[in-house]
C-alpha cells in the first residue's frame, strides 16, 4: 500500500512570496489533514478535510493561508503572502480505519 | 482545550538498556492515543494506536499503555538499540465526531553504543 504522498520535499522562499505545497493521500482515506511543525514543537493541525468538506479549519491563518481538496482525493496548501514565522515544516496526513493517522514525509519551508 | 505534555524532552541512555517514554493529557475523554516517532528530517510513523477501550498495545521491543482516568500514556522500549534513536510523540484523539490529534512536544531519545 502507498504511503502519503508530498511535494515538494524542500522550498526556500523570499518573505511575500507565494508558496504551494502538493499532498496525495493513501488510497481510499476520506479524511485527510494538513499540520504545521515548528522546531522543537509537536504538529499543530491546520485543516481537516472529510472528502471535500472542510471539517475543521479554525486554526488556519486564513489571512494568508487557503487550502483546497478538489474531488476529495488530493489536496493543496497556499501560502501568500508568507511571513518569517512559516517557516516550518508542513505534514499531511490522512485518516484510516480507527482514525488512525498516517503521515507524509512534509515539506520544510524556509522563509527568508 | 486538551494539552498533552512529554517528559522529558531528551533522553540519552546506553545500548540494551529498557526505557520508559512518559504523555500525560489534561482532558481523560479521549478516543485514541497514538505514539510516533521521527527521525530527523522526516515525517511522523505510527508506531502504536489504543483505542480508549483498551489497557496497552504491543508491538515487537515496544509497549504502549494507557491510563485514562490518570491522564497518563507510558511507552516501554525493551532492549535500545542505537537505532531506535529518533524523536518519539504522543498524540491524544479528541472523542469529538472531528477526532482530531493534539501533539505533545516530543521526547528526543539518543541510544549510545
């Protein structure tokens, strides 16, 4: 069975930018997640997905950030524009049987 | 708001020796509880899940177990192996319909041959 997918793996940005992050989620998860880390830090949730709803967004910075899972298989966070604090690592996540949660490798952005 | 607290944030023990990685959580009305661990520069892997029915969980050199109306999670690795050398997380299931994980900070385990 194929794992979480993520892309990009690294990306290094100017503060301002834009910035997108790509997430593909084991096969048949219905429900899929987006967190940020900060070093030294355990994941913070962003978003929830069930299919193509949101379930839960209320910790998404949603001045700059939006997220989007069209035809509730993928789904893809922005960044715009990205602040110094970003810099993070983003981790997706999708939920199987027993809401069991199985993790990407994320993306580490930098922000400079 | 549940708050889910890892002592201690680093551990440095030598080869063979057992050990336990200690969760505590504030709020006991929980679904799950999941421990990962991350290896730098990685994502998170799912080592072992209890339900709250359950008591403990194993799975090879690892034991999980669960004490909800403490407020507790301890995770036993019998026999470190310099290999086990990784980052080691708690996550408590929210029992909302949402079932949401809400992250310790980490227990940063070094294993010295």
């Amino acid at each position: 069975e194929a794992g979480v997918a993520q892309s990009p793996r690294y990306k290094i940005i100017e503060k301002r930018q834009s910035v997108a992050f790509w997430c593909n989620p084991i096969s048949g998860h219905a429900t899929l997640y987006w967190y940020q880390q900060i070093l030294g830090q355990g994941p913070k949730l962003l978003i929830q997905f069930q299919n193509n709803g949101v379930v839960d967004d209320s910790q998404l910075p949603k001045d700059r950030f939006s997220a989007e899972r069209l035809k509730g298989v993928d789904s893809t966070l922005k960044i715009q524009p990205a602040k110094l604090e970003d810099s993070a690592v983003y981790l997706c996540a999708s939920g199987g049987y027993y809401n069991e949660q199985f993790f990407g490798p994320g993306t580490r952005l930098t922000v400079l | 708001k549940q708050e889910v607290t890892q002592i201690p944030a680093a551990l440095s023990v030598p080869e063979g020796e057992n050990l336990v990685l200690n969760c505590s959580f504030t709020d006991s009305a929980i679904y799950n509880l999941q421990w990962f661990r991350q290896d730098p520069g990685k994502g998170l892997t799912s080592l072992l899940l209890i339900q709250s029915s359950q008591r403990e969980q194993t799975s090879g050199r690892l034991n999980a177990s669960l004490d909800k109306s403490s407020g507790r999670s301890t995770l036993y690795i019998a026999a470190s192996q310099p290999g086990d050398s990784a980052t080691y997380l708690c996550a408590v299931g929210s029992s909302g319909s949402a079932r949401q994980l809400t992250f310790g900070s980490g227990t940063q385990l070094t294993v010295l041959p």
